[in-house]
C-alpha cells in the first residue's frame, strides 16, 4: 500500500541514484507498447503501473477440405502459430532513490504511446510531480493527483477479485508461515487497516462504497519515530530487525512481575504484558537497543490490533486486511499484528494480508485513469514468468536481494479471453479449495514434485523444439525458456510460498506461462495431431465391439474405455517413456495396463446401480487428453449417455497444455466423428451435445475460475451429473471437490510416487462416484478413498 510515512534522511532517498543498470527484458517489459501509466510515490518506494499490447504466438487448428484429393495425406486439420495482441498490466515497485534514473529510462525506451494523463497518488505525488512532467517532457500531457484511499481500495478489490490466493494468514512456528486463504466469490464486505504514519480502518461494502470509520495517529511513524529516538536506528527496515532480535521482556513490566504469577480471577497469564516499558521505570541497568525495539514493536502492534479488533466487531465483520508501510511483507510485524489479533478475538478474527499489498495504490490510481476501457469488465490472471513473487525483497526473508540487483519488484497480470466465474454447481463456493495437497505445507512433496519438474525439462524443451523445427530462432528462445523456468524451480524451491500456495498445478501453470514467455504456445501440437488421426481410424471398430456387448458388459467396457485413454498422457514420464519408446503402444495395451477390480477407489457399482435408474437430464463432462482418451474413451461414454435420453456439455481447454485437447480441436473432431457417428450427429444437431470452451489453459481445473458461458448453459441445462477426468483434474485437484449434484471422478495414476502415497501402483484406477447428501441416489455404502496426503 502507499505509504504515507516521512523519507529516511539518513539514506540516499534524496541523492537520486543513477549508478544502475535496468535489464529490459527483466524490469520495464514491453515498455515499447505500453500506455495508460500510473505511479504511487511513498516515503521510500515507488509503485510505478503501465499497460501494454503484447504480441505473442498462439497454435490455432483449421479443418481441411476433405472432398480434395490430396488433403495433407489425409490429415484431419492443419496446425498455424498465429501472432496475436493481449492486454498486460506491469506493475514495478522500487526504491525512491532510483526514481530519476527510472524516469530516464522511460523516457528513452518510450516509443508507441499517446499517454496524455498520468495518474499519480501516494505521499510523494505532489513532491515528485515537476520531475515526472520534467524527465518524461510531458509538455503536452499532464499529472494527476488521484485520492490515496480510494486507490488503496480500487486496488484491493482488483487483486481479490483476480489473484487466487492473494490473501493469507501469517503463522510464525507454523511448518508453513503463510496460509493462504481461497477467496470468498463475494470480496465484500471487509475491513482493511492501513498502516501507514498512522493508521486508518476502512471498511469497505461494495466496488465504489467505502468509509474510513475510525483510525489513529499510532502507527507506522509512532514506530519509526520512537525508534529513532530510543536506538539512533534511522531506518526503519533495520530498526525492524532490531526487534527481530530482542526480547521485549526485559523492558515491559508482565502481569507475572507484580503478581507473582498468573492473575486467575482476571483470566490474565503471567506472561500477559502488563505495562510496556514498565520496567524502564525503576530498573537500574541499560536496555539493549534491539529488546527496546521490539518493546515497542509489541505497544504500537498491540493498540492497533485491539482497535482493528474493536471495529471489526461493531461493524460485524470477519475479513480483517492489513496493509501499508508498516506491514510490507515484514516477517515480525505480521507476527505481531497477528498474535494481537488472536489475543483480543480469542481466535474468532484471523489477521490476513495481502501478496501484493505493496502495490494497491498504482493499482487503483491504474484503474482510475483506465476507467474508459473498464479493466473491471475482464477477468485477469497472474503471469508467473513476469513476476517477481512474494516476499522477494523482504530483509528478513532474502537478506541478498536487498542488494542492488534485487531492488526491483514486479507484478504482471495478463488479461484474459474470457470471463471467469464459479461453476454454479460447487455445493460451497467460499470453502472450495482446487488442489488436493499444498506442497508449501508438506516438504518431502514438495522436494519430489520439485525434482520431477526439473528433471522433465530436457524433455520439455525437446518438445517444444519439435513443434517449430523450421524456424532458425528457436533454438535460442528454448535455452532462455530453459534457463527462466528452471531460476523459478529454484525460487520456489526456497520460496514455496512466492505465488500462493505451491501445487502441482502452480508448478504446471508456471511452466506454461514461461513457455508462453518465449512463443512456444503449443509444444505437443504436433504429437496431438498425429494421436487424433491415429486414433479416429478405431473409433467405427470399437463403437461397433462395443454394441455387440451385453447391457451390463457394456457399461463397464465403456468406464474401462474412459479409463484406458486416459493413459496416454505425455505429461506423465511413466507414459511417456512408452509412448517414445514403444510407437505401437495402443489403446489395447493400456487396457492391459489397467489394473483388475477392485480399484483403488472403486465405487463402480454404485455407478452400476445409478444406471439402472432414470437418466440423468444433463452431463457436464470435463475432458482430458487428445488422441485415444477423447476419441476411443470418451466419445463412447458420451454416445452412450446420449442413446439414454441424456445431454453432453463437453467442457475442454481453452487454450493448449501438454496433449490436453483443445476446445478448438475437439471441435473438428467431434465433426469428424458425426460423420462416421449418426448418434453423435444428431446429438449435435438437436442440440443435445454442446462443446463449450472451460476457460482454462492448464491441465488441472479450478472450478471458481471457470467461462462464463460455459456457467450459464450448466444452469439453462439444469445440469445434474458432473464428470471429471483425468489425474490433473480429478486427483491434483478436485479430489475433495463437493457438488450439489451427482458427480464422477475418474483417473488413472500414472505416477508411482503419487501411487504409493495413495496406497496403490502405477496404473491402479480411481473412480469416485458421489452424490450430495439428502439425494435420493445417495449410497447407503458410501466408498471412502484413500487421503492423498
């Protein structure tokens, strides 16, 4: 947040640095194209925000004509990379005293824009303006002063609303010092406590309704300020370490100390700090600079928390942020704040804070100059590749990137295609959380994904490569996605905390944003094209198999079908050894591959029983992988819910991910199919089989950040079966998801570590059929599955 607090003079804040070199393929990315800037100045940072165009290849699909003879030897579709233009929104955050040199460097680097407004908001907004206007010779243009609070508070909705996991609860002597909180679908309403010189409480009920309902001139600079006094100490970041190291118990009076011990009838524990400073009073000996430190840490954290925690109660409020100078990602603060808050609420408030909370006024002074285009109408994601994540610059956490290299900070958030919102389905939008295990929680998964991502790298890169073997530039653009992934795997591997939660799907996502990065869109788009061609050649033979098959034979073989396809996933090493190995590996011998029931999780004859019902009114099936998982294992099961008197809503990515089928690729293929399929054309013509894109480009699922179109015809069908597959989308997440209706989870493990944990081997099956409580489909024998801890 903006701070309001004075400068340090003791630093070089006032002697504008110009010893720096700025890398621009690392600092002011794309500055070229960028438009619409905004700055935040405080006391010591500046927060500068710009939004640019960005040009970037994307894999795009087109249908041959088949009626020509020669159609590409007869392949189904024909693969382009494309460049296209997104919208991005940079955001970069460093010291004051390197503002001047900045400020040359866009000035020098600034060649596509027409900015005729900059917003500016912050303390030092009206300091720095004749230098702003001077260095960027903004004679025709102008700056504007923006209100801070109304900043903060723009830019506090936009991350909530955007960034998943962007608040979390600080625990110290935790395994892991950061929680992160899913977002509630609803942001409003909250408190949010600024800390800044002094404090202000905000409370916040919607988009553009907020009141600063109280407030108090303890804070950050009271802090500051009595530091100073009581250690010399000048700045404040090593006045926060001072207190990191003292004990304050050698300078406050607790409760202890005059009664000896607890006071029961009270309720007060002997260690309770009676008197701050109480000590000082009559001690005769010398306090050490660093226990007066963190004294008065304690008095001014204590007085804020007890007043936040005052308001919050009046007001009926139980999302409590905190943010400003004060806090700035700082360890002992967060702490401090923290326990007087579960003090005070005996646990009922948790303390959260932000990711990002350094940037909400650039943030919001952003919006405010960007209105016209109404950014707010989008829905925006974190780019992991542009993104320094958090804590990066924090003293206590990385003391080397305090260092002059490490002074900058960056925040990129793409704007995406699509709107997201929740899958009106999930039974409690505000306590679902995606992933199945938090690898900042559990070390020992977290070091084994870790190394599995680093040692398919090579393969990676080989692969991406391959998808573009004619352009001599390639080459080049591989070794820097190499060399940019593999610096995250090790940021994150002492930072498993820099994104949000580390999972199995942030570590995926990671890698296809770097490779995105570096024009790469589509690595397996070649390995998909040939497994599609292969596979529609079986599709007539296994649907005519199939048809020759008892009633109860039938069901099962077409589970088995699901179940093998699914095994051709080439982001699984165990598959795609084989699969590079062996080129005749077909669909048969995954069928082999396949464990015998019972499976690991095998709730089939439930599944078995609910058939003998009623059909189900309508399915929304979330698809996997291309080749012979849509083609061999899917289409049949979707044939076959459609011959029940069953609509299909076949949910597929977006854009690419590994050999995940896309929706534009599912859409020739299903084409393709009718033609062979009369049951599927005429699903497809009545309507009754629809192919929507699901928002994503990742091969897991996140059932809060789903298309919205993809929302509304889930609640015009009245969709009352839900089907998830795949071991990214029904066992990294969505493992634990609960759904207000019916719903079938079906996976092959394909990775023997995973395997093991589970309680099973390479290949075993899980297959979770569950209804919601109070259904009337409801098993009395419910299966219970094994915890994949």
């Amino acid at each position: 947040m903006a701070e309001r607090d004075r400068v340090d003079r003791s630093s070089s804040s006032h002697s504008m640095d110009k010893s720096i070199t700025l890398p621009p393929d690392e600092i002011f990315r794309n500055l070229e194209n960028a438009k619409c800037f905004a700055i935040d100045i405080g006391g010591s940072l500046t927060k500068l925000a710009y939004y640019s165009t960005v040009q970037h290849k994307v894999a795009k699909v087109r249908s041959f004509d088949h009626s020509a003879k020669d159609a590409a030897e007869d392949k189904l579709y024909e693969i382009s990379e494309q460049e296209e233009i997104t919208a991005r929104l940079h955001f970069i955050k460093f010291e004051n005293a390197y503002i001047e040199t900045c400020l040359d460097f866009i000035r020098d680097h600034l060649v596509n824009t027409d900015t005729k407004v900059i917003k500016a908001t912050g303390g030092g907004a009206h300091k720095f303006k004749d230098l702003i206007e001077k260095k960027l010779g903004l004679s025709y243009a102008r700056v504007d002063k923006e209100d801070e609070m109304t900043c903060l508070i723009k830019g506090c909705n936009f991350v909530l609303r955007n960034i998943p996991h962007e608040a979390f609860v600080y625990a110290k002597h935790a395994d892991s010092e950061f929680r992160f909180q899913n977002t509630h679908p609803d942001i409003f309403p909250y408190l949010l406590v600024n800390i800044g010189s002094g404090v202000s409480i905000v409370k916040v009920e919607s988009e553009d309704k907020f009141e600063r309902i109280g407030g108090s001139s303890i804070g950050g600079g009271t802090f500051w300020g009595l530091g100073a006094l009581l250690t010399k100490t000048k700045r404040f970041d090593e006045l926060l370490q001072l207190a990191s190291k003292g004990q304050h118990t050698s300078v406050d009076m607790l409760v202890k100390d005059i009664y000896g011990g607890s006071y029961g009838c009270l309720g007060l524990t002997g260690d309770l700090i009676a008197s701050s400073f109480g000590k000082s009073a009559t001690a005769d000996t010398e306090f050490s600079k660093e226990d007066m430190a963190k004294s008065l840490l304690h008095m001014i954290s204590n007085d804020i928390g007890q007043l936040a925690c005052l308001y919050a109660k009046l007001h009926n409020l139980s999302r409590v942020y905190f943010g400003g100078f004060f806090i700035r990602g700082h360890p002992v603060t967060m702490h401090t704040i923290t326990y007087s808050i579960n003090f005070f609420t005996k646990g009922e408030v948790q303390a959260l804070f932000l990711r990002h909370e350094g940037y909400l006024g650039a943030i919001g002074a952003f919006l405010k100059g960007a209105e016209e285009d109404n950014p707010n109408q989008y829905s925006w994601g974190e780019n992991y590749a542009g993104s320094s994540g958090l804590m990066s610059v924090s003293p206590d956490m990385n003391p080397m990137q305090r260092a002059r290299s490490g002074t900058f900070d960056m925040l990129e958030m793409d704007r995406l295609e699509r709107k997201l919102v929740n899958l009106p389905l999930l039974q409690d939008p505000s306590s679902y959380i995606p992933d199945t295990v938090d690898l900042t929680e559990d070390a020992l998964a977290r070091e084994y994904w870790l190394f599995c991502f680093e040692e398919a790298l090579d393969g990676v890169v080989k692969r991406a490569l391959a998808s573009q073997p004619d352009i001599p530039e390639a080459t080049e653009r591989a070794e820097k996605f190499r060399q940019k992934y593999r610096h995250k795997l090790q940021t994150l591997r002492h930072q498993p905390f820099a994104y949000g939660s580390l999972t199995v799907r942030s570590l995926l996502d990671t890698r296809e944003h770097c490779l995105n990065e570096f024009n790469f869109p589509d690595p397996f788009s070649k390995i998909k094209q040939r497994e599609n061609d292969m596979a529609l050649k079986y599709y007539q033979t296994i649907v005519k198999a199939l048809e020759l098959l008892s009633w109860e034979e039938k069901q099962f073989a077409l589970v088995r079908g699901v179940l093998a396809g699914n095994v051709f996933d080439w982001g699984a090493k165990a598959v795609s050894d084989v699969l590079e190995s062996d080129p005749e590996f077909g669909f048969e011998e995954a069928q082999r591959q396949l464990e015998e029931r019972p499976w690991l999780v095998d709730a089939y004859d439930q599944w078995l029983e609910r058939l003998k019902g009623p059909p189900h009114k309508c399915a929304l099936f979330f698809v996997d992988n291309s080749g012979m998982d849509i083609i061999l294992g899917v289409m049949p099961f979707v044939r076959e819910l459609l011959c029940r008197g069953t609509e299909v809503v076949l949910a597929s990515n977006s854009g690419p991910a590994l050999n995940d089928v896309t929706n534009g690729e599912l859409q020739i293929l299903t084409g393709r199919i009718a033609e062979m399929d009369p049951v599927i054309q005429l699903g497809l013509k009545e309507d009754r089989l629809t192919l929507v894109q699901s928002g994503s480009s990742s091969p897991c699922l996140d059932l809060s950040r789903l298309d919205k179109e993809l929302a509304q015809v889930v609640r015009e069908r009245k969709t009352d079966l839900v089907v998830i597959e795949g071991m990214g989308r029904a066992i990294h997440t969505n493992y634990y998801a609960m759904l207000s209706c019916e719903s079938l989870k079906m996976a092959v493990i394909k990775n023997s570590w995973l395997a093991d944990r589970l309680g099973g081997k390479l290949f075993s099956v899980v297959f979770k059929y569950e209804v919601p409580p109070g259904d009337k489909h409801q098993s009395k024998d419910p299966v219970a599955p094994p915890t994949p801890s």
